[in-house]
C-alpha cells in the first residue's frame, strides 16, 4: 500500500457512541490516513467484505448476531488475510490470549487506547501481516526448491530440511533434525582430512563449495554438489549454517561413461597402430593387454587361445595389470564344467561378448568372486576372437570400479577385440606365406640343377630358332631385293620402248606380253612376300577414310576387261543401305576383293560372276561381301583345305599360281576382325561370303588422290629452274632406267655406284634431289642418308629411297634414317614423276596437252634454231635422221637450256614424227 493511498478500515461496532469516539481516533492520527467504514453486525461485515476490499478489521466483541471467541472465529474465515484488532471491554489477559489464538492479530481495551495507541496497533498488525506473507513465501520457495536445503546450529546439528533433502537422502526432517548430516550420510569416500578442510573454511566465515560421495538411508551412494554457507547473529558470531546441495550422480556417471569411451576410442587407436608396427604374434597380444591397461585404465586384461583338442584347454597367451596369480589359481579349460562359467568361457563357447557390470552382485561369478574381489576387480568383459566365422580365443578386461563397459565403451572394446583377431589372422597368414616361400625356396634349390641342366639345351634350341628366323627374314630381303631388281629393268625397259614412236604394232605386242609377264611374276612374288608377312607377325593395318564405292567400281571395271575376253558375264548387286565412305585399310579391302573376284573369274568357263554387297544391322555395323560363281564348285574334302597356304586344288584348271591367295584373303579378312566363309557343291559353283565391322565416314573425311589425266609425261613446264638430280645405285640396269627418265625431261643427272661416293658428290656439286638405292656396297643408302643429314648443307636436300624391300618396317626405318619419301621397285614411270612434283614442286608438260598445242599452227624457222650451239644443232640432225626417239628428246632438252619456247615448238613437232620440218630448218641455218 502506498502511503498517498487512506488505510480502509471495516468498523464491525453495534455501539454508536464507541464507533463514533473509534472514527474519531482515526480521524486524529496524523501519520495515515484512514477510509472507515462502519457496519454493527458480523453479517453486515460478510456483505462488506463480498464486495469491497479492506486493509484492517477492527472487531467488537459483543455484536448482535455473535459474542465472544466465536466472534472472532467467524471474522477470521471472512477476512482470511486482513489482520483483526479486538475492541473490547474487558481487560482480561487470558481471554486476549484466547482470542489472538483464535485469529485476532492484536487486542485493545476501549477507552484506554488514544489515537495513538490505535494508530500504532493498526500499523503493527499491517506490518505483521506483510511479514508473515513473506515468511510464507520463502518457506513455499525452501520446501519446493530442487536442491536440498539444511539449516543447521553453529554445531553442525540440523535443525531444519526441505523436502528435496529428504528425496536426496531418504531421512525425513523428524530424523534428520538435532543430528550432524555426517552422522546420516557419510560415506568413508573422503577422508577425515577432506573434513578438517572444510570446517575450517565455513568458521572462518567463508563459502564452502565441493563434491562429496555420501550415501543415503538404505545404503547407496550418491554423487552431490555441496554450498555451505555460515549465517550470522546480530552480534556478528556465526549462530548457523545453510547447506544447499544437488544430485550430480547422473552427470558424473555420464561423465564417467564418456571418459571411459574415450579412453577405449585412444585404445583403439593406438592398437591399430600397433597393427602396423608389430609383425610377431605375441608381440601384438602382449601389446594390446599393456594398451588396455595404460592407455585404457583398467585392473587388468589377459588374452587365452582355445585349444581344439580332447582337452579343451584355454591357454593364457598374454596379459598386464594386477594379476596376483589370479589366472592361475583355477584349472583352465573352456569346456562346460566347474569352471565353464567364466566370462571367456562363455565368450568362447557363445561366440558373442560376455559381460558381469557387478561382480560382487552377480550370483553367476559365485565361486570365484572373493578372488576377484579381493584383487579390486568390480566389473569384466570377455570379447570372442573370431576370425573367418571360427572362434579361437578371447580377450577379458577387468575393471576396478562397478558397473563400467556401458553401450558405447563395450561397442568400441569389442571392435578392438575385432581388429585383434584380424591381426591374428593376418599374421598368421604371413607366417604361412613365410612358410610357404622357405618351402618355395627349398624346392627351387632342388630344381636348379636340373634348370640348369636344361638351360643350355634350350638357349642351344632358341639360337637354332632365332638363326632360322633370321635366316628367314634375310633370305626374304634378299630375294624381294633379287627379284625386283631385274624386274624393275624388265618393266621399265619394256615401258620405255613401248612409247617409242619408231616402235612398230608387232613390236609393241611383244613388249605388252613381256610386260604382262613381268606384272604376273611381280604378283607371284607379291603373294609369297605378303605371306611370309603375315607368318612373321608383320601385317598392321593402315586405317583411313576411303571412297568404298569408287573403289568396288575400280575393280569391277577391271574384272569386267577379264569376264569379257572369257565371255563371262560379271554382275554387281549392290543394297541400298551399302555405305560409300569408310574407315578401313583400303588397299587389304581392295586386295581381299579382287582375290575373290580374280578368282571366280579365273575357274568360271561359262556363266558369270556376281559380286553382292550389303550390310548387316547389328550391335556394330557390318560390311557383307558375297561373291558367287557358275564354275566348277569345290567338294567338301577340298573345303576343309582351301585356306590353307600352298594348296591347290585337284581340279587341273585350278592347278594356277601359287595357292596363296585364298590364304591371304583369310589373314587379312582375320586382321580386320571379320569372317570369312565359302558354300560351294561340285557342279553347282561357288559362293565366298566376308563379313567386315566397318566404320562410317563421310565425303569429308575422304582424300581423293589427284590421277594424271594428262598422260604421259614429255618434259618440264615452262618457266621451271635447272633441277639437278644425284642418282645413287649400284646396278647398271637402274642406272640407266632412272637417267634415261630424268634426261628426258631435261633434268640434270649425275651417277654413283655407293653411298660413299653419294656423300662425297653431295659435297662437290649440291643436288636439289637424290635417289638413293637402300642396298648398295661400301656403304649402304640408309647410313649415307644420315651422313648428308648431318651436313651443314644437308637439311634441305631432298633424298628419296628406292627399294625392293617388301616389309613396312624396312620403309621406316628409311624414313627414320632422314629420306623424305621412297619408291618401291619395280616403279612406274608416273610413280617417279609424281615423287619429283611432291618433293621438288616440279611442273611437266604431258601428251595431251602437247597434242592441244599441235592442233594450232606451229612454225619453226631457222632464225630460231640459229642461236643453238652449232655442236648441239648437229646433234639434233643426227639424232634426227638416225630416228632415236630418246636422243631425239635429249637434244631437245638441251635446247631448252638456251630457248624454253624453242624446246616447246620442237618438242610438239617431234612428238608427231614432223622430222622434216625441223630438218629443213636446221639445212636452213647451214647445219646440214
């Protein structure tokens, strides 16, 4: 109540007079103010109190509808927490003693109390009322708190505990009050010290703060969490003490729970390590029962393998902590007997974990649990050690405090026990492996000797392999050397003189039968090289985009030539599907085709020859040639050796060539991973069918090789500088070939029989290309290429190998050596051509464009010829008359030395036989 606020005041008085001289008191006071409000009876009073609210009740005791006691009874349950001062008439100290026990709060005797007197009785039981609401308050606040609360004489006797105190230890407040808390809770945890310690600090005057283990009435243990604080008297002496404390039991078992997970998670850790490091069975059990008691902190730990014999015995292998015998003292043995109930026991025979929380409480541990006692061990787990589903020992842990290896911690120590028989395991199978690599060793000693002994009859039978392998490759370079050499003369002589203008029809025939000849033989030596290819692991393919189509025309226009002139018919039945561009080893492809299309054609005597192509849909796309004949057919016993190499058939007609086409058809058809098969009867003709995976490729991708559609070459184009050309060869017959071809086109030629001689002409005469022999004496073509190479000068030098070698790795390692290209033997005219315009940019005139030219007017007159040397036109004249087309051509290349455009105009006369008008221009100059 604020003090600008009046104190309300219900008057309870029948007597006018005294309830006037009462409001008039009031009305005197000067310190408060009072609002009075007057009824004359106790049910006049209830109305009041229903419906207003008032500080004071001031209560007469003599009251129409009560009297007495009862009145004051009847005012106290109507003003449960208003303070009541008694106005009375008597002045009887046991009746007002009477009355404060029945609710009044004061007691006044009318006309001996001023307005003093009543002011200050009103105030007193205001102030009493607020107190004991208080009171009440802070003791509804004590009785309810959480903690336990103790109040307690300077003596430490208790005189009063809050309910929670009485949860905490079990002792009510009736036994607890008048004893010292350590005659009711004291456990024998601490010691008298931990006492002395704390006494001396609360009569100092000081705050006590701790943690105890006490117990409570029926005997357990708790942890707590203890304030003590002194209370001092007015006269500043400690009169008491307040204790304040709280069950932390959970929160240090948590604690502890969490600690002991810990100290097995560092466990773990540390025995994996120990994996890594310790390579000895022992080592590792031994290791792990010092980790379980260092690192882990218990009273001990010990490993027992079980024995798999008639006696069953478990055989302790390791163990650390305080042992005292213990292991020991009973006959160990995990068979179900006396002692069958031990925890590894049990561990072993479950194949699951075995765990005793509390010894001392667990009847099962009955007959060896005073020994276990006695040596500290409160709890233990055992943990099987099972390795491929079999159990072969255990690991037991004992802990020196009850109820260890929760959840957590039994989870994490019986993964250690895990990891332990893996190491186990995995030590054992080293230990094997040793085993295993001495045994190993042993037998290798005694198979030495007799490896030894057969050791040089091998090596003798392999250098006998290797020289006929090598006697192989040698005689096969050898003979493609052999036999394209000449064949290179043969072609080309026989080529040359077929383009001579003074060769007559009968002779041309015979030059086409002896090229034709030289084209067989070239094939026949072609077949036998690309077998022994395929024998000796040489073939590799060259994928590339082609044109598929062009290539099928190709051949089919060549074949055709061949059906006609047997009078056959050849067919082409091509799908719709059948692709035009590929990727693939267009030259095999062709080679495979042709093989089977040659051969059809050859053994078919009437009918025809179809060829079909298609495409099969699968998985990858495949290419399906078939190409089927009217010929003679094949019987079943030749089909079984008709791929063979160097087989013919009986069949007289089929008697021709060498036997390995077929043969090399299936090598190739293999190498591109495809099939190949045949259907044929006897009679009834023949039908090979191969089947390819291809790859698709567009237009795009495919590089169409440029073919001279000009004809023969007959010089160099206008314009073109003096090109000078080094020929290194040591057979006459090449010489001659390969001169003849760059004379003829005016080029300027030198000769060398060596690669020795090649370098050293390098060096004096700087030629722009050279063509250089591979196999030549002195020294060979591939060493005198990286002579030049290595020369100053030799870097921009073109150099361009000829050889006979039929094998792919010999043309690399030309070009390994430092030529730029290489041709094979024997060689075309415009194989040669073609290499001198890649290397050198070379530009020809060719047949036709010199007969385009012809069909205008030419004139040649004497005031052209006479700036000619007279030594070369004298030559021209005899070259002339003596009708030698080449040296006819050599002294028009010469002529073009000194007058391109003269060398032009002669050479369009003499390549249409007008002898006669050069002839009369040179009789005109005085040359004749």
């Amino acid at each position: 109540m604020s003090q600008a606020e009046p104190i309300r005041v219900l008057l309870v008085e029948d007597e006018p007079g005294d309830a006037q001289l009462t409001q008039i008191a009031l009305r005197q006071a000067s310190l408060a103010r009072f609002a009075v409000t007057w009824v004359g009876s106790i049910s006049e009073a209830q109305q009041q109190l229903a419906v207003s609210r008032f500080d004071v009740l001031l209560l007469d005791l003599t009251l129409p509808d009560s009297e007495g006691l009862e009145t004051v009874r009847a005012a106290r349950q109507l003003a449960k927490a208003i303070p009541i001062i008694i106005l009375t008439g008597r002045d009887d100290t046991d009746f007002a003693l009477k009355a404060l026990d029945a609710g009044a709060t004061d007691y006044m005797v009318k006309g001996d109390f001023g307005h003093k007197g009543l002011t200050r009785s009103i105030h007193y039981a205001l102030h009493r009322m607020e107190m004991e609401a208080h009171n009440r308050l802070l003791m509804n606040a004590i009785s309810t708190a959480p903690s336990g609360i103790i109040i307690t004489d300077r003596d430490a006797h208790i005189e009063w505990a809050n309910p929670a105190f009485s949860r905490l230890t079990g002792y009510t407040m009736e036994e607890a009050r008048g004893h010292r808390p350590a005659e009711l809770v004291k456990s024998g945890e601490q010691d008298n010290a931990f006492y002395e310690a704390m006494w001396r600090r609360i009569l100092a005057g000081q705050v006590w703060r701790g943690e105890l283990i006490n117990k409570r009435k029926d005997g357990s243990l708790y942890h707590q969490e203890l304030i003590i604080s002194p209370v001092r008297e007015e006269t500043g002496e400690i009169g008491h003490f307040v204790g304040i404390t709280q069950d932390i039991s959970e929160r240090r078992r948590a604690e502890m729970e969490l600690a002991r997970a810990n100290r097995a998670l560092r466990m773990l850790s540390d025995f994996n390590q120990a994996l890594i490091r310790i390579t000895e069975e022992t080592a590792l059990l031994s290791e792990v029962c010092r980790i379980a008691i260092e690192v882990g902190g218990y009273r001990m730990a010990w490993v027992a393998f079980a024995e798999q014999d008639e006696t069953k015995t478990l055989r302790p292998m390791a163990h650390a902590g305080f042992d005292a015998g213990y292991i020991d003292l009973f006959q160990l043995g995990w068979a179900d007997s006396e002692h069958g109930q031990r925890p590894a026991v049990i561990a072993i025979r479950t194949g699951k974990p075995c765990l005793v929380r509390d010894i001392q409480g667990d009847p099962s541990f009955a007959s060896f649990q005073d020994e276990a006692l006695q040596r500290g061990y409160q709890a233990v787990i055992a943990l099987p050690l099972i390795s491929e589903d079999k159990t072969y020992g255990a690991l037991s842990v004992y802990a020196g405090e009850g109820n260890a290896f929760d959840d957590r911690e039994a989870g994490v120590l019986n993964e250690l026990a895990n990891d332990l028989a893996f190491g186990i395991t995995a030590l054992r199978s080293q230990a094997e492996r040793k085993r295993a690599e001495e045994e190993l060793i042993r037998y290798k000693d005694q198979l030495e000797e007799t490896i030894r002994q057969r050791t040089g009859e091998l090596l003798l039978a392999r250098d006998a392999a290797e020289a006929a392998n090598h006697a192989k490759t040698l005689f096969l370079a050898n003979m493609s050397h052999e036999l394209r050499t000449p064949l290179n003369a043969i072609l080309g002589f026989s080529s040359m003189m077929r383009r001579d203008p003074g060769a007559t029809e009968s002779q041309r025939g015979n030059l086409d039968v002896i090229n034709r000849s030289g084209e067989h033989l070239l094939s026949l030596i072609n077949d036998v090289l690309e077998m022994a290819k395929i024998e000796a692991g040489r073939q590799q393919l060259v994928i590339a985009p082609f044109d598929l189509g062009g290539m099928v025309r190709d051949v089919a226009t060549m074949m055709q030539l061949r059906a006609r002139e047997k009078g056959l018919q050849l067919l082409l039945d091509q799908d719709s599907d059948f692709p035009r561009y590929i990727k693939g080893d267009e030259a095999r492809l062709r080679q495979i085709l042709v093989n089977l299309v040659s051969n059809a054609v050859k053994f078919t005597e009437q009918g025809g020859v179809t060829i079909r192509l298609g495409v099969k849909r699968c998985a990858l796309p495949t290419l399906v040639v078939e190409v089927e004949d009217s010929g003679p057919g094949i019987s079943p016993e030749d089909r079984q050796r008709l791929f063979e190499p160097f087989v013919q058939l009986a069949e007289g007609a089929m008697q021709r060539g060498t036997g390995l086409g077929l043969s090399i058809t299936r090598q190739f058809v293999q190498l591109m991973g495809g099939t190949i098969a045949v259907e044929s009867m006897p009679g009834k003709g023949s039908r090979f069918r191969v089947e390819l995976p291809v790859e698709a490729a567009s237009i795009a991708d495919t590089v169409k090789p440029e073919h001279n559609k000009h004809g023969d070459v007959v010089g160099l184009a206008p314009g073109q500088p003096g090109y000078r050309i080094l020929i290194a060869e040591d057979q006459y017959e090449n010489q001659l070939l390969l001169s003849r071809l760059m004379t003829a086109i005016g080029l300027d030629v030198k000769v060398v029989e060596n690669g020795e001689q090649c370098v050293k002409l390098f060096q004096d005469w700087h030629p722009d290309l050279i063509w250089m022999d591979r196999r030549m004496p002195v020294m060979n073509g591939e060493e005198a290429a990286r002579c030049i190479r290595r020369l100053p000068e030799g870097q921009t030098v073109k150099i361009v190998a000829v050889t006979a070698s039929a094998f792919m790795e010999q043309q690399q390692e030309m070009l390994d050596a430092g030529m730029d290209d290489f041709v094979r033997k024997p060689y075309r005219f415009e194989e040669i051509y073609d290499s001198l315009a890649r290397q050198l940019g070379v530009k020809y005139l060719y047949h036709s464009d010199m007969a385009a030219e012809y069909s205008m007017p030419v004139t040649l007159t004497s005031s052209m010829l006479i700036e000619l040397p007279e030594a070369l036109r004298e030559e021209l004249r005899e070259a002339l008359e003596s009708l030698d087309s080449e040296r006819i051509g050599s002294a028009i290349q010469q002529a073009g030395k000194t007058d391109v455009e003269l060398s032009r105009i002669l050479f369009l006369l003499a390549e249409n036989f007008d002898y006669p008008a050069i002839l009369n221009a040179l009789h005109e100059t005085g040359s004749v």
